[in-house]
C-alpha cells in the first residue's frame, strides 16, 4: 500500500504540469525528461517532512532514473562563517554536453483570487501566508544569485564546479484553483493546464448545493496525488465538522469531492 502511494505521488508530480513555458519573468523552466515509469520503482520517503521537501525526494528520484541527466549535488547549504545564506536545491549535468545546470525546484498549490486584475499577483496560498510574486522574485533576485557570491563560487569550487559556467533554471510546478462556479481564468503569460480545481469559502460549502455528496479530505502528501476512489469517503456532515476544526486554526484543507455522476473534483475550503 505504502509503495502504490509513492508511485502516486511521483506520477501526480510528473503529470503536474510547469507553471509557465519556456522563458517568463527572465526565468528559464526546466523541461523535465522523458522518464520511464513502468521500469521506476520509487525509493521510502519520510512522512515526517514538509510537503516541499518530500517533492525533493521525488524530483531527486526521477531525475537518478533519466538517462538525460546526472545529479551533481542536492541540498547544498551556503554558509558565511556559521550563518546560513541559503541552500542549492540542485546542480545537474547534461549529460550529452556536460554542461551543469543549477535547479530551483518549487511545488505549489495556489487559489486563484480574481479580484485582483494582474495574473502574477492573482496567485496566492490557501491560506493567504504564500504569493507567487514574492516567491518568483525571491528565486531571481537571491536563489540565483547566492551561487554567485563569495561563499557560493568557493562552495561550488570545493566541489569542482566553476560557477560562471551554470545556467540557471527553475522547475516550479503548480496545481491550481479557480474561484467555485466559474468557468475560465484568465491567466497568461501562465500555464492554463496547471488549473486542477477550485476554492471557496466554508460558508458556500455549508450550502445544500453539496449535502448529496461524498468527501475525503487527503493528507497533505496527497495533495499532489490525482484523486482516485480507493479512499474513506465521509458524508457531508461529517466533513463539514472536520473542516469547521480546520477553520478554527486557520487551516484551509484540500477536499475531494465525489460528485453523483462519480467524477471527482479537487477543492480547498478556506477559513477567510
């Protein structure tokens, strides 16, 4: 049971697709290799970490089973004496060119707030703590950069990489809600095909419009699974009480909703 989870896990990973192609905002996305999944047998990943960091896993695992890249260093902190500046998610070679590429990996899970008019503000965490913006920026303006200070040329050199020959790139996945009841979000230079739901607030959902209905509310290494039925389904009620504990700590959940045709529908409930 543990392992099918994983495999759900890494495939709900792959098939999410990037955030934005090509090159926006002067950043590069990574185009992720073809990976053979039938032959992929995915290593245990602690349960007891951050979402964030479980995709680190992930990412790290696919990548060692392509054959168009190997992994040079993961997780490299930069230190300044004791502090801490920061930390390398990866650094991979190409191996038909050899030519090492610095990767920032980020996974996300954005509502799509449409009051506001520009789509690169519009994004934001379910719990309103998380902007795409600021994230973005961060990437650019400190990521990439701490390669390039003192401590990182010296901490790449020790490793024998020359930092003037790294090009930078992001592999920033996203899942993302629209408002309930609409029917399209207009979110361009943004990826269309990363929209995989929608959000509303808990005094929509305690409407009558989902008492038939049937729920499951994941755990947060579901969330990047794709819905599936092999799950405890609970009734509305009982959802509703489990959500209404979440509201009290400000805790917006991700829901599976199985609609009566038995489509499912991936929702996030928020406390705002």
């Amino acid at each position: 049971m543990l392992e099918e989870q994983l495999q759900r896990q890494c495939i709900g990973f792959l098939k999410t697709p990037p955030l934005w192609q090509n090159k926006q905002f002067n950043i590069t996305q990574f185009v992720f290799p073809k990976i053979n999944v039938e032959s992929f047998i995915p290593k245990p990943i602690p349960n007891n970490i951050r979402l964030g960091h479980q995709m680190e896993y992930v990412f790290r695992q696919l990548i060692e089973h392509s054959e168009a890249y190997r992994i040079l260093l993961y997780n490299l902190p930069i230190k300044d004496g004791k502090r801490t500046m920061g930390e390398i998610d990866f650094i991979l070679e190409k191996i038909d060119s050899q030519e090492p590429i610095h990767i920032e990996l980020t996974y996300k899970f954005y509502i799509i707030n449409t009051k506001i008019s520009e789509p690169v503000h519009q994004l934001m965490g379910p719990n309103k703590r998380d902007m795409f913006f600021t994230k973005m920026e961060k990437i650019k303006n400190e990521q990439f950069g701490l390669l390039h200070s003192p401590q990182g040329i010296q901490a790449l050199y020790d490793k024998g990489i020359d930092h003037a020959k790294i090009n930078h790139q992001v592999c920033y996945k996203a899942q993302l809600f629209m408002p309930y009841g609409t029917e399209t979000a207009h979110i361009r230079p943004l990826e269309k095909d990363c929209i995989t739901g929608y959000w509303l607030k808990f005094d929509d959902f305690d409407s009558r419009e989902f008492k038939g209905l049937q729920f499951y509310i994941p755990f947060k290494s579901e969330w990047v699974v794709i819905p599936h039925g092999q799950v405890l389904w609970k009734s509305h009620f009982e959802t509703l009480l489990e959500i209404n504990l979440r509201m009290l700590k400000e805790n917006a959940p991700m829901v599976w909703m199985k609609k009566e045709n038995g489509e499912i529908e991936k929702i996030f409930v928020v406390w705002w």
